[in-house]
C-alpha cells in the first residue's frame, strides 16, 4: 500500500507546489533520494501527480483499468527483489534510473496492488463539499467516504443544521397541519 499511498499524497499536491515541498512529501514515505535534480524534475513529478490524481474516485471499469495501465506501461520494469535494507522487498525500477522514475513505478504499482487486491473503490475521493482529497480507504469494511474525521465531522454538522433548519421552518408544517385539519370530518375539527 505505500506506493498507493504515495499515489495519493502526490496528486493531492498543487502544481506549483515548490521543491522543498514535494521532498518533504518524498520523505515523508521513506523516498531515500528526495532531490529533484532541476525544475524539470520536479515539472516532470507534477505532471505525474496530474495523472495519478485522475485514478481515485472512480468506479472499477475499464477506464480506471485503462488509466492505471498506462502508468504501469510508462513506468515500471522487470520487477525483482532486493534486500538492501536487510529485508527482502520489491523493486520496480533499478536504482540508478532516477528519483522521478523509481517515484513513477512504485506509484503506479501501489496503485495496481489496491486495485487488484483490495478493489478499485479504496481509491477514494473526499465526499465533503468543496473537498477534492484523494486518498487509500484502508478501513476494514472499505466504506471510507471523507479522507479525514474533521471533514466527515464538518459534513456531518452540515447535515445536521440543514435538517434542523427543515424542522425549524413552519411554513411547511402549517400547510400540512391545515390540509390535515381540512381532511377531517366537520365533527373532528
């Protein structure tokens, strides 16, 4: 799941999001090399985030399918295993193919692994009004609907105030209060 959650952090970022903060997102998945070489490293990782950001909140079909196998196309190699830290793990890329395209095959990958082994709807999209968040639903029941408790809390307050300014107007409760009263037999009243 990391490089889903990689996927995630990445097109959540703002295009013009400077290069001290794209590093800081790098390291804070445990991207050993987080310097982007130049401007058009970063650019290039950008543009990357723009597609990947186009994968989460979609229904499993053939056009989220489609979209995750054009990543995977452009971006990985022959996986292998490596146990450089001292535990075997995977590899998409070789070492020494650059940040950006190590960056490219574990996200696209990630994203594959969720796809394939916890279902395309883990790849979610923030329900809240006004809140665009992607994010990996790695709850236990995959019904993960806002990618924060404060924005389901928020959604939540919302819902509760439209419902009780439903209640609050009387109008609508005098105009069925009155049809009532008039549906009545005349001794009832």
């Amino acid at each position: 799941m990391h490089g889903a959650h990689l996927a995630a952090d990445l097109a959540n970022l703002e295009r013009n999001t400077p290069a001290h903060l794209v590093r800081a997102v790098l390291r804070g998945h445990a991207v050993v090399e987080t310097e982007l070489d130049n401007d058009a490293a970063r650019t290039d990782l950008l543009r990357w985030a723009d597609r990947l950001d186009a994968c989460f909140g979609l229904p499993a079909d053939d056009r989220l399918y489609g979209l995750v196998n054009a990543l995977l196309a452009e971006s990985t190699g022959s996986p292998y295993i490596s146990a450089h830290d001292g535990r075997p793990h995977l590899h998409y890329r070789l070492p020494d193919s650059g940040v950006v395209a190590r960056i490219k095959a574990i996200t696209s990958s990630g994203l594959a692994q969720v796809i394939c082994g916890g279902g395309a709807d883990r790849l979610g999209r923030c329900e809240r009004a006004r809140c665009e968040v992607a994010f990996v639903d790695v709850s236990r029941n995959g019904r993960r609907s806002y990618c924060s408790v404060r924005c389901a809390n928020t959604a939540a307050v919302a819902r509760h105030r439209a419902t009780a300014a439903e209640m609050a107007d009387p109008a609508p409760l005098r105009d069925v209060r009155s049809h009532h009263r008039d549906s009545l037999p005349s001794g009832h009243r």
